[in-house]
C-alpha cells in the first residue's frame, strides 16, 4: 500500500512535469510550483532521445543511464497518451550521424570504434545508401553512421501532455518562483511557505541557488537552437534525426510533424545569458546547411536559447539530499531522455525502494568530491 505523501516538485520543466505526473498517479499529493512552468531548457530543447549518439568516451555511466531511460520512453508515452488524452509526440525513426570533411569522417570512425567496443551496434553508411534513406541530405556527406535506437520526441508536444497529465491527475500548481528548497518547506517569493513531507527539487539550472548542497554542483550551459519549416516547393525535411560533425563543429537536425525541423545546438558557458547571438545562428546555419543544402529554402519559425542544467560530471543529481529533500536535477543535454528513469525513481525513493541499478551512480552527494565540499 502507498503512503499518501505531500510531495512539493519544485520546477515545471520536463523533470519536474514527469514528477509530479508519476506522484498523483502513484496516490500522492502534490504540488507543482514554477512561476512560468515549460518555459525553460524543456521548452527549447530538440528533443532528441539519444544516448548512443550523444556517448563519450569516460561517460559510460552517462550512457548506461541513458540506456535504461530510454527502454521505459515507448511504455512512459504510453501511458502519458492515455493519462493526458493526447499525443506526446514520440517519433521512432531513428537517428544518423554523417561526416563532411575527412577530419570529421577519421572522427567519425573513431565514434563507431567506441560504440563497437562497448557492444553497441552501429551500421556504417556510404553517401549513396546516405541519400538513400535520407534524399534531403547533401552531396558533400561522404559517411555515416545509422543508429536505430536513437529516437526523438516533440518537445512541445511531451510538455502539453505532461501538464495535462499531472493536472488532471490532481497537481495543483503554484505560479510563484521558490527562492529556497529545505525539509518540510518551499520558500516562495511572496513570502509564503509551502509545507510538505517532501520537497523535489526540479529546477534545472536554477537549483544551485535553491539549496546549499547543490550551490556549487549544478551550473547553468547556455544552448540555441533554430526552429524551421519547409516551404511549399522546398525538399522536405529527413524523417530521422540527423547529428552531424561539420568542419570540426557538431550540429543536429530534429524532425517534427508537419515539415518542421529543430537545428541545435551551440554549448557555451554564460551564466544566466538566455540572448540568442548573431554568430549562434550563423554558425548553426552554416553547418546545418551542409548537411541538408536545402534548408536554405525553408522558413525561420524561431530562434531561442535555454540553459541546461550542468554538473560536473554530467550525470544528473538523482537522490536525497537531506531527509525530506529530493533532488531531481543535473540532467545537462539529457532532461528529455531522462525524465522516464527520473520519475520513477523519485517514486522508489518516496516508497523507500532501491533506485534502479543505473541511477545510483548518479547520487546528488557524490558532487562534493567534485567540488570540494565535506
Ligand atoms: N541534448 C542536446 C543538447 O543539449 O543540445
């Protein structure tokens, strides 16, 4: 039997969201606060679902857990269809990642190598087979890579769900921002208190300034992105997500319903700074149009920026920070793939399980090592 908890999810973005949905649905009460809920790094984000393609050599714990939240996305969208009565926008297509220049493609083996030696298969692509699964890439793609298992999802799309979801199934949300996180109490900026039993810290790139045992583990990595449409006449969009290594710079293009497509991202240290800048776009632009030449036919629909919540190691905070205080933040490029294993383990720490095997690595304490603290 569930004990019915007061749970407080602090941050409405695709963690906080995934949170409070999983907690009403497991009998608790909740409250959601975020002054501008989906507003944030989830509401920018490509929504790519891609722990093989985003693998980097030392992070293999990234890519394990990655692995595990992405075995739960097909039954998480499942269930988040029926609970919220509409599409959350799963797309199951897969993913490439091509090579323009010989740089790129000697970068590229090296990639598939990795991936070879830890098991993960990957099936090499010459530029003929490229254009034939994908006719809207260009001809200066000599090489690549298709990963199947790599999916993506409409970022827009998960977020309307998940409100719904959680909403309907009881959340109440406050549209207040919290201004510190600590056992038994949220702290508004109007001045209230929100009591809780407990309180799930989900503020992304602003949790650091929430809690004291955060303050130096998660640091705001600013990201733009561009969001486009094909024009009528104009080559249609691939149907896969496209990750590409151009000229020495890394860009992605994400298909979404209706010919639109999300080229991401640029990475920067920045601090809070959530202005999209002239070189961002132009860089973005240039390397995504050697990619698919015929985005330059397409409508500019969108250019924003949002931060992702970085940590030192980039596997995400999952975990008690004190008694009665969960942190759920860190995710850094991977919110959106992560927010199925998230929320589930929130649910096994609410109900005193064991985590999954692959979230334990990611123990929020295990930062002060990295930065110094007791
Ligand atoms: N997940 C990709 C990014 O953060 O840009």
């Amino acid at each position: 039997m569930v004990v019915s908890m007061r749970v407080a999810v602090v941050g409405g973005g695709v963690i906080g969201l995934s949170v409070a949905w999983a907690a009403v649905r497991a009998g608790h009460r909740v409250v959601l606060i975020d002054a501008a809920p989906a507003s944030g790094a989830s509401w920018v984000a490509g929504g790519m679902l891609a722990p093989v393609t985003e693998a980097w050599p030392g992070e293999e714990h990234v890519l394990a857990l990655g692995s595990a939240s992405l075995a739960r996305w097909p039954g998480f969208a499942d269930r988040l269809a029926a609970d919220a009565g509409r599409d959350p926008g799963l797309r199951t297509e897969g993913t490439l990642v091509v090579a323009v220049d010989s740089a790129d493609r000697a970068e590229l083996a090296q990639l598939a190598d990795y991936l070879a030696s830890l098991g993960r298969q990957t099936h090499r692509l010459g530029s003929r087979e490229l254009r034939g699964l994908e006719p809207s890439i260009g001809t200066s793609v000599r090489s690549g890579l298709s990963v199947p298992g790599d999916l993506a999802v409409d970022n827009r799309m998960l977020l309307a769900a998940l409100r719904a979801a959680a909403v309907s199934g009881g959340a109440e949300p406050i549209a207040v921002a919290a201004t510190s996180v600590r056992a038994g109490a949220v702290e508004l900026a109007n001045g209230s208190t929100v009591g809780c039993d407990v309180a799930v810290l989900a503020a992304g790139a602003w949790s650091g300034g929430l809690h004291p045992a955060l303050a130096a583990s998660v640091r705001p990595v600013k990201g733009e992105v561009i969001r486009m449409r094909a024009r009528a006449g104009a080559l249609p969009p691939p149907s896969r997500t496209v990750r590409a290594l151009a000229q020495g710079r890394q860009v992605y293009l994400v298909p979404r319903n209706d010919n639109g497509l999300v080229l991401g991202a640029t990475q920067y240290e920045a601090g809070f700074d959530t202005e999209v800048t002239v070189g961002g776009v132009r860089d973005l632009l240039h390397d995504a149009e050697l990619v698919v030449p015929g985005i330059a036919e397409y409508a500019v629909l969108e250019c924003a920026a949002g931060l992702r919540p970085g940590s030192p190691d980039n596997l995400p905070l999952l975990g008690w920070l004190e008694p009665g205080v969960l942190a759920a933040t860190g995710h850094h490029r991977n919110g959106i793939l992560l927010a199925p294993i998230t929320a589930e383990s929130v649910l096994d720490l609410l109900a005193g399980r064991d985590v999954p095997a692959e979230v334990r690595a990611a123990d929020p304490l295990r930062a002060t090592a990295y930065c110094g603290g007791s």
